[in-house]
C-alpha cells in the first residue's frame, strides 16, 4: 500500500509539474515577468459583434474583431498584417500584445512591464530598418534610489514585429522630450537642435550635440531657429526660420520645386521617406502674392515629387498637418492637401476665397481617402466631432459626402479597415472591418 501511494505522489507530482511548464510556455513573445503572480486581466477581444459602428459602405459591417480597454496608441506592421497595442497589467505595469488584423487571432504578447511614467500609457508606434520592423513603446519619467537625486530619462522598449523579441533602452535625458520615427532609427530631441539616434536593431544611441550642427553655406536663416525635424536614410532633417536640409548631404536651396523661390522652403510634415513643405512662389509670378507652393519631395535626395498650390492663409496655423501615407507609399494626404506620388499629381481642396473644403485624415491603398468637411484637424474628423464625413475618390479627385453619423476608418492593412471609438466609460474601442469584395 506504502509503494502505491508514493507512486501515485510521484504520477502525481509529474502532472503538476506538466501543467506548470505548459502554463510557463504559454502566452508568447517573452512570456511573463519574474513575480507576475496576480491574474491578467488583458484588454478584452471580443467574440461577437458587441459594437455597432456606421462605417462606410465599402466595409462590412461586420467586425472581424474588437479590442476593448486598449491604450490610446496602436502601431500596424503592414508587412506581416499585424497590430499592436497596449494594455494595463498589474502593479502599474504595462503590456504590449498583438493580433492579426485579417483574422483577429491574438499574436504574441510582450512582458509587463513598468515605466518611468507608471500613472499613463506609453507611447507606441512602428520603426524599420535593414528591412526589419519593430514595435516601440516610449516613456519619460524619473529613476532614482531615494539616496541620490533622481535621473530622468527616455525609457525604449524596442519589439521585433515578428516574434515580439524584446530589447530595452534608456537614454538619460533632461527637459521633456520629442520622440519620432520618420528615418531607420527612433529620433529623441528637445524641440531645437540636441538629439540622439537609437538603432532599433542594435541598441545603440548615437548622440548629437547642438555644437555638431552644420549649417549649409551662405544660409542666414538656417541659423535662425534651429530644429531637428526628423531622421532621414542619409541622416538628420534639419530647418531654419527658413530652409531646411540634411547635416552632410542635400540642401533645399538646390532641390527646390520649379516656380518656387529657392530660399523660402520650410518643412511642414516629415513621414518616412518624405517631407512636405511649404514654399513662396518665385517673384514675379502671376500669384505670388496669394498663392503658396506645396511640395512632397524625396528625403533621400531632397527632389521635388510633386507639387500643387494654394491659396496663402489669413492666418498662419500655429500648427500644419501631418502628413499620413498609404501603406505602399502611393498616396499622401496632409490637411486640405492630396497627392498621388506615382501619377505626380497633387489637389488642394478650397474655396474659391481660399476656405479649406475639408480635412483628410487617412487613406488607402485602393486610392480613398477619409475626412470631415468642417474639422481643424485630423483627430476631430476621426472622432467624428465638428463636420460632415466624406470620401475622396484618388481615380477622379471627387469628393463624397457620407451618411452624417459615419466612422471612418483611421488606416487600413490586410483588406481590414481599422477604426476606433470611446464608450460612455471612456474605454477605447479598437475595431477592425473587412472591406467588401
């Protein structure tokens, strides 16, 4: 009886210890953190169609899934069709999970962890490099022992979009900073000219102090407030009060578009591989005096794409738009702006007295393009606040109005559209439609 029991401890115990190392390997992308011994409590996905949105006609309604509770930000890999998001765990940590947007089949899902800043959510968003994709989560925050002043520093966790293979990165760092990616590394500076570069693939912080800054010859103005824009494939993307170029390689002086005046370039928006400026019509020309010269040029070389322009405004914005680019690169939109980089050919949406017509927020690469008619920006027009709804076709330049109520999409990847909405208990809603056919 003695032998039996023992044997049937031990048949017992090797199920137990099954279990635990089946429940150790599960959840994926670097599994749990040492200690992570309270229940999980991931954003919800759901398995039906809990949310109704009005979307537009050419997306289902149907939802293939919804994720509720998420943080504000989300970052897409176009290239393996997945999305990326943030939620809550435990002990004010933070996790970072994955799906696949053409079927909402969870993803790998990261480690939680705690930032500097424990109190809000991190920011997300995508980096490549060497043809490899990464997640990205930043905070700003201090660390310290309670002994000696505390630093503050960048916190970086840097994701390999494909197996959720995690690096951390810290860079000290004092005075709130600007975190971007628009080149193959993650862009920190303070508004004017320090910076570092962070490679996503290595770690490695590469620092540039205000006094390394060149400045093309013969640029007055390039000296005048001074700011690292971006990061570009041949290196940082800097702006005077006028002008702008790229430390050690073209300057806009020289890439300047046709009927421009070469010394008025200034940067409104820098995406991957592209920036869009603003620029005075050379003097002389018939509209100089009301019209201003908008141009997508080339960040690798500075060339001008295309052009298009517009009527100057009353008032000059404190802040222009963002440019926002097709998943393939084809198309750009950027306020009352719309440009198809493959056909050359650009629109500016106005009124006969120079009144922007609308404000685009998102395109695709089926050549739509999403935005409101009376929204300032693009986040009012995608909350659906301040303006009609409506679709621009890239085929015939026309402009649709929507069914008043409508949601439109923020980007789409894999066939799927993805849109968000906030509920009555301020939990956001992340939604992905199909597109029809």
């Amino acid at each position: 009886m003695r032998q039996r029991i023992v044997r049937l401890a031990l048949v017992g115990g090797v199920i137990v210890l099954a279990l635990l190392l089946l429940l150790a390997t599960c959840g994926g992308g670097g599994g749990r953190d040492a200690g992570d011994d309270e229940p999980e409590k991931p954003a919800r996905r759901s398995a039906g169609p809990t949310t109704r949105l009005n979307v537009p006609p050419e997306y289902t309604a149907r939802q293939v899934w919804e994720v509720v509770g998420a943080g504000p930000d989300y970052a897409v890999s176009h290239t393996t069709g997945r999305l990326a998001y943030l939620e809550k765990a435990p002990g004010n940590r933070f996790r970072l999970r994955t799906l696949e947007t053409g079927t909402g089949r969870a993803g790998w899902s990261g480690e939680a962890w705690r930032p500097p800043e424990p109190l809000s959510f991190p920011k997300l968003f995508t980096v490549t490099k060497d043809d490899r994709q990464f997640f990205v989560t930043w905070s700003f925050g201090k660390a310290g022992d309670g002994l000696s002043p505390a630093e503050t520093f960048v916190s970086l966790d840097v994701y390999d979009v494909v197996d959720g293979e995690r690096r951390r990165v810290e860079v000290p760092w004092t005075g709130a900073p600007t975190v971007t990616a628009t080149g193959p590394g993650v862009l920190i500076t303070d508004g004017r000219t320090n910076s570092a570069v962070v490679d996503p693939v290595t770690g490695e912080v590469s620092r540039v102090a205000p006094s390394a800054v060149t400045y093309p010859r013969g640029c007055a103005a390039c000296k005048e407030l001074t700011e690292v824009r971006g990061q570009t494939a041949g290196g940082l993307l800097l702006s005077g009060v006028r002008e702008f170029w790229v430390r050690g390689g073209w300057f806009s002086r020289r890439t300047a578009p046709k009927g421009a005046d070469p010394a008025t370039g200034v940067p409104t928006s820098v995406a991957p591989g592209l920036v869009l400026a603003r620029w005075r019509l050379a003097e002389g020309a018939e509209r100089a005096a009301t019209h201003r010269m908008w141009t997508v040029h080339d960040a690798v070389n500075g060339e001008p794409v295309v052009s298009v322009e517009c009527h100057t405004p009353a008032v000059e914005p404190g802040r222009h738009p963002q440019a926002v680019v097709s998943p393939s690169g084809r198309y750009l939109v950027a306020g009352n702006l719309a440009f198809d980089l493959e056909e050359k050919k650009g629109f500016c949406f106005e009124e006969e007295d120079g009144a922007a017509r609308l404000t685009l927020a998102s395109v695709t690469d089926g050549g739509s393009a999403y935005g409101a008619t009376t929204a300032r920006d693009a986040e009012e027009a995608l909350d659906g606040v301040g303006g009609g709804p409506v679709r621009m076709n890239f085929t015939s330049w026309d402009v649709e109005a929507l069914a008043p109520n409508t949601r439109l999409p923020e980007m789409e990847t894999s066939g799927v559209g993805v849109f968000r909405w906030t509920d009555r208990e301020d939990r956001l809603h992340l939604l992905g439609h199909p597109r029809v056919g």
